[in-house]
C-alpha cells in the first residue's frame, strides 16, 4: 500500500479518471474520495500490479 498526498484530491481524482484506469487494466474497481475518520479525504485505487494506493487530501 501507498499514499500519495494532495492539495485536491477532487481535481486529482477527475484529471486522472481512475475508474477509466481501472477499466483498461482490468484491476479492482476504484473508491471515490470521502471524508474518512481519522480526518483525511481519501480515494483509492489500485495499479496495474495489484498495489492500492490511497490518494489523500489532508482537510484542517
């Protein structure tokens, strides 16, 4: 597992369309951003070779 932080994981999430990326690879689906508990605004995803990435946001 990895964690990319960003300043807007919104602008992230549309610029890359993960959902597209998800498709071409034939890899899990992709879970859109939310808020989280511990108070970071997550979306995952998973890479070619099955590695998931959390793409976050800190939100203060």
């Amino acid at each position: 597992m990895l964690q990319l932080l960003v300043r807007d994981v919104d602008a992230w999430w549309s610029q890359v369309n993960p959902k597209a990326l998800a498709d071409r690879f034939a890899v899990n689906r992709a879970a859109p951003p939310a808020m989280q508990s511990w108070g970071m605004k997550v979306g995952f995803v998973f890479d070619p070779s099955g590695v998931l990435w959390h793409v976050a946001e800190a939100v203060f």
